[in-house]
C-alpha cells in the first residue's frame, strides 16, 4: 500500500475552507486500487496554512493511472475566468510525496 501525500502551502485561512474540496467524492472513488482520502489542516504554523492531503492506493501503478486520467484532469481545473473574477489563488505552492507502508497495527 501508497500514501500519497500533496502537500499544499496556501495563504492563511484557506485550508480549512478548501480542505472538503478534495474529499467532495466523484470518480476518485471509481479508480482501481484507491483506498480513502484525507486532508490534514497542519497546526502550528504562523506564516501560511498548510494543508495534506493524503490518498491511500494499492499500487503506485493505481495511483499513476489516477494521475494520467481524464477524470484527474477535470478534477484540477480551475474554473477560467470565474476564478480570475475572484482574484488571484491562495495555492502559494505544493510538494508530492510518496510513501510505502511496510508497518501497521490495528486495533484490537
């Protein structure tokens, strides 16, 4: 199993009121191989927010299919013009990071 992590610098006070976009559903759930979603409000940072958001795939080879679809593509858009009437984006910048779970326990 993958985690994939986005993890997105965003000016102060976004990541709360953005964080259910990524979790709204659609065709991710569809995608063969993806586990769950979640987004993370990170705390403890004064300058910016900070928001991950995690998605859980059997395969990176699942996850890349994700990646490369149509539904990936229609996901991320942003909205044309009607965003430029809303002013300029609060994205300041995002890193993708990509983990393997060799370990887990669950509850008893």
């Amino acid at each position: 199993m993958y985690i994939v992590t986005n993890r997105i610098k965003m000016k102060s006070g976004y990541a709360e009121k953005l964080a259910p976009m990524f979790t709204k559903g659609g065709a991710l759930q569809e995608m063969k191989g993806f586990i769950k979603v979640e987004t993370w409000n990170i705390q403890g940072i004064d300058e910016n927010d900070e928001l991950h958001v995690n998605m859980w795939w059997e395969t990176l080879e699942d996850f890349d299919v994700w990646k490369n679809s149509d539904a990936f593509k229609q996901a991320h858009q942003r909205g044309g013009d009607s965003n430029k009437e809303k002013g300029e984006s609060p994205m300041l910048g995002s890193e993708l990071v990509i983990a393997k779970v060799e370990t887990t326990v669950d509850p008893k």
